[in-house]
C-alpha cells in the first residue's frame, strides 16, 4: 500500500472518529504527497515519500522554532502535527549509529585525524548514506564535534 492510500485511509478513519485536528494534518500530508506525484508525473517511489514526509516535518519543526512562547495555540497544534506526521516517517538513526556511520567514512576517505578542510569531502561521501534515516542538522554537528 502507497502512503497516499495509507494516508487517505487513515485521514477517513479520523473523520468517522471526529478527531478534527489528527484529520487536517493527514489532509495536508496527503496534499504534499499528491503535489508531489503531479509534479513528478508518475508514481512516487518509497523513497520519494518518506522525503515528503520528511519536509514536512521538518517544516513543523521550523514553525515551531519561529513561534513565540506565548503563541501556546499554535504551539500545541504544531506538537499533534508533529505527532501525526512522525507516525508515517521511518525511526531515525540515533546518535551512537550516525557516529559509527561517520567513523566508517573516516575509513572509508582514509582520513586519521579530520580537519576543517576534509569537512566538504565528508559530508560529500556521508549524507547519501544517512539521508531520510537521519536529522541532517544531527549529523552536521557530529561531524563537526569529531573535527574539532
């Protein structure tokens, strides 16, 4: 099953229940998801919807960062989006596998002591490896606390 037919059955599921707030959220997904499709012309691949998914969340998050702390309506529906959206992304690394993960380039790049100037060819070789299966902001700042 796509995740647009996954998405549209649960965003149905929370219509019948009446939970308003689960169903916008979905709506939106499922917005995402079908633009997405339309601009591609074709089918989208596992791959191409879990980077929907991904934005979209990240986008939250960004929106969540930018609200005022007093702003607790839109901090809250903000959190249930979150909530909503992380169901339908993949379990994203932890810190421990992304350091292995860097560690093994390290190796791999025949780099023993990193500097500042081999950041570039890093995280070149290293993001096609963790991406969708890993926060980027995370990995970047590995990356850079192993340099320094």
């Amino acid at each position: 099953m796509s995740k647009i037919e996954e998405v549209r059955s649960a965003m149905v599921a929370a219509m019948k229940a009446g939970d308003k707030q689960t169903k916008e959220s979905l709506s939106m997904l499922l917005a995402a998801l079908k633009n997405k499709a339309i601009d591609k012309r074709a089918d989208l691949t596992e791959d191409e919807e879990i980077q929907v998914v991904m934005k979209e969340i990240k986008q939250t998050k960004e929106t969540l960062e930018m609200t005022p702390a007093d702003r607790t309506d839109i901090i809250d529906e903000c959190n249930k989006r979150l909530a909503v959206l992380e169901q339908y992304a993949p379990k994203l690394m932890g810190e421990t596998e992304i350091k292995d993960i860097i560690q093994e380039t390290f190796k791999e790049l025949d780099i023993d002591a990193p500097s500042a100037k081999d950041k570039g060819r890093i995280m070149k070789v290293l993001m096609p490896k963790v991406k969708g299966k890993a926060d980027g902001k995370l990995v970047n700042q590995l990356v850079a606390d192993l340099i320094s």
